[in-house]
C-alpha cells in the first residue's frame, strides 16, 4: 500500500518564504535627508520634554516663546543685516499634528532669506576684495601689518555671517531659543542683556561710523581700503569722492555684523550658564547635609541636564566656526597690531591713525574675550553638571 504523501506544505513554505522575501526586496526606501530625520526626532524630543515638564524643583519655567520674544530687539538688529531670519520647514508642513507644525509663531519670511542671502554673497566679495590691497609696492612695516589685520578681519565677519545663517536656514537657532525650557527669571534677565547689548552696539556702531567717516574723508592714508581702486585701478581725481564712498559704506556695513554676532553668542552663553548654574545650585540644595539623593530626584536632574546639552549641541553646531575663526582671528590681529605699535611708533604719530591703531587694537580685544569666554563658560557649566548629575 502505498503512502499516502502529505500536501506540499514545504512548497507552500517556500512560497511564503519567497513572498516575505519578496516582500522584503520591494521596500519602499524614504529618500530624506539623514541630518533630517536626527532634527526632527531631537525637535520631537524636545518639544514632548517641555510638554510633560512645566517646571524644575519647584520653579516653573516660563512659557514656549518667551525666551524667543524676549530677544526681539536684537533679533529685530540681526535682521537688519542678514543675520538672522525665519524659514518655513518643509518636512513639517507634511505632518498632520498641529503641536509639531508650530514650532514657532513667527511667520516664515521668504524676502528675509532672500535679504540674507544677498547679504552673504555681498560679505563674501567684499572679504574676496580686501585680498586686492596687496600689491607690489608693499614693504614690510605698519601699513603692510594694517592691511594684513584689516583683511583677517573681513574674512572672519564672512565666517561670521556664514555661521548664522546656517543657523537660521536649518532653523537650529529659532528651535533652540523656542524650545529650550527656561526659568522665567532667566527671560527676564536676558531681555534685560539683549536690550543692553543692543544699545550699546549701535552706540558703538554709530561712534565707529563717525571715526570710519573722517579717515575716509579727511584724510588719505587708508585709501588702499578703496581697492581694487588706487591698488589696482588708477581713479581720476574727480572720481574719488565716489570712490571713498562707496569704500567707505563696505567698510562701515560689515562691522556691526560682526559685533552683532558676537553680541548673539554672549546673549547664548548667558542663557545657558544661567540655567546649568542653577541646575548645579538646586542639585545642591537636594543632596543636604546627609549626602543622599532619591532615584526620582536623580532621573530629574538627569533629564534636566540632557535638555541643557542637547541645547548646547544644537548652538555649538553652527556657534564652533565662528568661534574657533574668530579666535584665531583676534589672536593674530592683536598681535600684529601690538607688534606694529611698539616697533613703529610713526605710523600712531597722526591723531587720526593712533584713534585708528587704538580703536582696531580695542575692538580686537573685545572680541576676543567675547570668543574665548563663549567657549569656557559653557564648557566649564557642561562639566559641572556632568560632574554633579554623574
């Protein structure tokens, strides 16, 4: 008698080993970007952080915004020359979820990001012109010295202009000040920096304006500035007026942007060793006299922490360049300057080129504190708060 064989349920084994591997084989594969998706999963992130939080030992934070509306006069500078600007996400327009799709109240404006864009075109060529004050007649001394600072300085307002609007066309900077849960003092405080620093800039813009003016104007000592005129291309006298003019207008422009932007990464620095400093202040106050913590107060501190560094990361990915190039920067210019000071004491003779020596040799100086300090003081809070919430 023969056996009777069983239905081929190993040809149907197969079968559906085949169809899931088929299956498998025609995977739809989701064409976005990878920097993307790790944005808009840490934007999530953040924003169900500051949903499910509305406060930190015992002090409440203040509202989604404020700290983005308490920066509007700088903010509102920053936009007047490029720096800053609103860009709609096109990734979050296709979401249905209304809580992800208004991550800012702030409208999306195109002619803003056109505006910027000429403007770093515009701060590019200029930096790219400063190279043409060079020529064959240069010997070594303060002018040759002057120019070299002169240019360093252009190249880096570039770099400058470049970082922040990196940060706004990636939206880093909009999510980072919309997002971050902060205590309400620290929006007080910081407007109160902001409003500040805002006036004093334009004050310092404006005095800057006036001394630009009459070396423009009064004298002809620095119209090597005026390249690739008089350096390369001869101008007839009746010509020059337009000519110092037109230098004068992109000498005068680039500067507040650099000051603005330094001006911007203080107000960062600020707002973040204020909250690491009270995070390690009222991890303090926790841990008391007998050294003892709760598992619920260390998960708390923890995830406070991991706000605050997510935070710092998303700054320092466009905040790095502009540091690092300005240090570098400001550390050469006050050196060539020093060194041009002391052993070539005629070209300070003239009132006008010793204001000129002084106020380039000063500015430098602020720049570099405001450069060196943005990168210690968050690297110095980072660290305590990894030391105190380890």
């Amino acid at each position: 008698m023969t056996a009777v064989r069983p239905l081929p349920r190993f040809s149907l084994t197969r079968r559906s080993t085949g169809f899931r591997l088929a299956r498998r084989a025609c995977r739809k594969t989701s064409l976005v970007d990878k920097d993307d998706v790790i944005d808009d999963v840490t934007e999530h992130q953040s924003n169900e952080d500051f949903s499910d939080a509305t406060s930190f030992c015992g002090e409440p934070f203040a509202d989604q915004g404020d700290l983005l509306d308490s920066l509007s006069p700088l903010l509102l500078s920053m936009k007047l020359f490029g720096l800053f600007f609103y860009r709609e996400d096109r990734h979050r327009q296709r979401n249905d979820d209304p809580e992800r799709n208004q991550t800012t109240s702030k409208t999306p404006s195109n002619k803003l990001r056109v505006y910027a864009t000429v403007v770093l075109v515009l701060m590019w060529l200029n930096a790219v012109r400063m190279v043409l004050v060079f020529n064959n007649s240069d010997r070594f001394g303060a002018i040759l010295l002057m120019k070299t600072a002169v240019m360093a300085w252009f190249v880096l307002i570039a770099i400058q202009q470049t970082a922040y609007y990196f940060a706004s066309h990636s939206g880093r900077l909009v999510r980072v000040l919309h997002t971050l849960p902060v205590t309400t003092d620290c929006v007080e405080k910081a407007h109160r920096v902001a409003m500040g620093a805002t006036i004093y800039i334009w004050l310092l813009s404006i005095i800057n304006g006036v001394f630009s003016a009459s070396l423009f104007f009064a004298t002809h000592s620095s119209d090597y500035m005026l390249s690739p005129f008089v350096t390369y291309i001869t101008v007839p006298e009746d010509k020059m007026v337009v000519a110092r003019v037109v230098g004068f207008l992109l000498y005068f422009w680039p500067m507040p942007c650099s000051l603005f932007a330094h001006t911007m990464t203080a107000v960062l620095v600020y707002v973040f060793h204020h909250q690491f400093r009270k995070l390690k202040k009222n991890f303090s106050r926790a841990i008391g006299k007998r050294g003892q913590l709760t598992d619920v107060h260390m998960s708390t501190f923890r995830r406070r922490h991991q706000k605050l560094s997510r935070a710092v990361s998303k700054v320092d990915g466009f905040m790095k360049f502009s540091n690092v190039a300005g240090f570098v920067c400001h550390i050469v210019n006050t050196i060539v300057l020093l060194y041009s000071i002391i052993f070539y004491p005629e070209s300070t003779e003239m009132p006008t080129s010793a204001l000129a020596y002084v106020s380039v040799f000063w500015a430098n100086l602020i720049g570099l504190m405001f450069t060196a300090c943005s990168g210690i003081i968050v690297n110095h809070m980072v660290r305590i708060g990894i030391t105190c919430t380890d």
